[in-house]
C-alpha cells in the first residue's frame, strides 16, 4: 500500500468536507473533557473520602441541664458518670480500637462554638451551659465506629453517640451525583460523535464515489480503498482528544492545583499526577472510538 498516494486521499478527504471535520473536532473535544472531568471527579471523592473519613472522630457527648433525649433526665452529667466514661473508653474492650481521646468541656466548647459561628447572631444568644461536655475519639480503623456506639450509647450521662461520618456521606453523595451527571453527558456527547464521525465519513465517501468506482475497476483492494477514510475520522478525532487533553490538564493545573488546593490547604486534592493518567485514557478512547465508527461507517457505504 503506497502511503503517499494514501495521505494524498485524506488531505483532499478532509479539505473537502473540512465543515464537518471542525463539527466532529469540536464535539470529540468537549465530550472527552467531560469523560476526563468526569474521571477526574471521582478520583476526587474517593481522595477526598479516604481523608476526611480517617479523620472524622466520634463524639460522646454527655447530658446537660436541659437535655431530655438519649439517657439524659434533664440534670447534667456528674463527675461520676463523665468518669466511667472515661474508663469505658479506657478499657480493655475499647481501647485497642481507639487511636486517641480527648474531652472538652463546656467553656472550651463555647470557645470553639464562637470561633466558628464568630460572624453569626446565634452567638449573642449561646452560653456555655446550653453546650455538650464531649469525649473526642478518634478511631485506628474509622469504619469501626459501630463499636464504640453500642458501647457507649446506654451509658449513664451519655446524651448521644454520634459517628461524624454521618456528616460527610450526604456530600459525599451530592458529588457522586455530579459526578454521575458529567458522565451521563459525556456517554451522549460521544453518541453524537460516533454519528458525526460516521456521517462525516459517509458523505466524504459519495463525493469521491467516481474515484472510489475507478479504484474497484483497477482492482485496488477493499483495505487501500477504506484506509483513507478510516483515518479521516481518527485524524479529525485525534484533534479534539488533544485539545481536551489539554483542557483536563487545564482544569487540574489553574483550577485545582493553583485555586482550590491554596484556599482549602486542609484538603487532599488530585494533582498532575492524575492528570498524566487520564488525559492518555481520554485520548485513547476517543481514537478507538473514531476508528472503530469510521471503519464500519466505511463498510457499510461499501457494502463489504
């Protein structure tokens, strides 16, 4: 197969059909970046799920003045009760669970409680006694909380048990459903492209259907007469897996890397490094995808 006379074939293909080379160019480039995005995304939640869920603690939290839930009767936990607590959680029972505790009482509760809401009205309204005494516990194994619930829950004095976990799952879900969203729009941008591609290809076909009926008649075989075409369509897919390729690196190194990881330094985010494994996936999958349409599209105009 003369690859010259072969590249010679594709120019004058998309030269000629270049309107819907620039359509399947550009639609190619924003379905790959939102698959990239997409991937991207979840990598994200499950980075992000691995840190926060290792940090989340639990919190004992024991009876005040006013509380009536729980095993609370409206009196405040005694130095007794805060202190068999204290032994449960020292106990050889829990405590080959437990990385580390720490108690804060009601005024260091207050502190943190304004610190936190210190731009909120509730402040002027809050006062100490109205706040948990509470047993911080950070767990070895996060997923072990169970444990130290039921150990804790019906203990006297305790109000409540509560795994911060609990806090973190409904945003959890809130991303996963984005993240779901971006590949559901992905999945149609490359249905669109798949048709593009295969139309495009069809149409550069019947333009050149009185050379490809003078390639038969000189007896050039079906796989230098569909080569052309085929590459057609990669080249114009190549295209736009690059440019989306480059917008995932785009988005990782502005946004992520240089925006959100300097004002959320609490936070594990993706890095390049993620980048470099996706944006080969992206390109990969678009190529495969415009081969694989253009060749049967080829075929089927043919009918080989």
């Amino acid at each position: 197969m003369r690859l010259g006379l072969v590249m010679s074939e594709v120019g004058s293909g998309l030269r000629r059909n270049a309107s819907m080379v620039v359509s399947v160019v550009l639609v190619t480039f924003i379905s790959l970046t939102f698959v990239g995005t997409a991937i991207l995304l979840q990598m994200q939640i499950n980075q992000m799920k691995g840190y926060w869920y290792d940090r989340a603690q639990v919190a004992v939290y024991l009876c005040t003045d006013t509380d009536t839930t729980g095993n609370c009767t409206g009196a405040k936990a005694t130095d007794d009760q805060r202190q068999q607590v204290q032994a449960q959680l020292e106990s050889s029972t829990l405590k080959p669970y437990i990385e580390k505790t720490y108690y804060e009482d009601q005024d260091q509760a207050y502190a943190r409680f304004k610190q936190q809401f210190k731009d909120s009205p509730a402040t002027e309204f809050v006062k100490p006694e109205y706040l948990n005494e509470t047993f911080w516990v950070n767990l070895k194994n996060p997923s072990q909380a169970d444990v130290l619930v039921e150990s804790l829950s019906k203990v006297a004095g305790v109000q409540s048990v509560v795994d911060q976990r609990g806090y973190l799952q409904p945003i959890f879900n809130l991303l996963n459903a984005s993240s779901y969203t971006a590949i559901g729009i992905a999945a149609l941008m490359l249905i669109a492209a798949v048709l593009l591609i295969a139309t495009t290809i069809r149409l550069s076909a019947f333009s050149r259907r009185r050379e490809l009926g003078i390639m038969r008649l000189v007896g050039a075989s079906n796989r230098f007469i569909q080569t052309p075409f085929v590459l057609e369509g990669v080249i114009a897919a190549a295209i736009g897996a690059v440019l989306a390729g480059g917008a995932i690196v785009a988005v990782v190194w502005f946004f992520v890397r240089n925006y959100l990881s300097r004002r959320f330094s609490g936070t594990a985010f993706i890095g390049m490094g993620d980048a470099a494994v996706v944006v080969p996936a992206v390109i990969v999958i678009g190529i495969v995808l415009a081969g694989l349409s253009a060749f049967i599209a080829i075929r089927r105009y043919l009918k080989v």
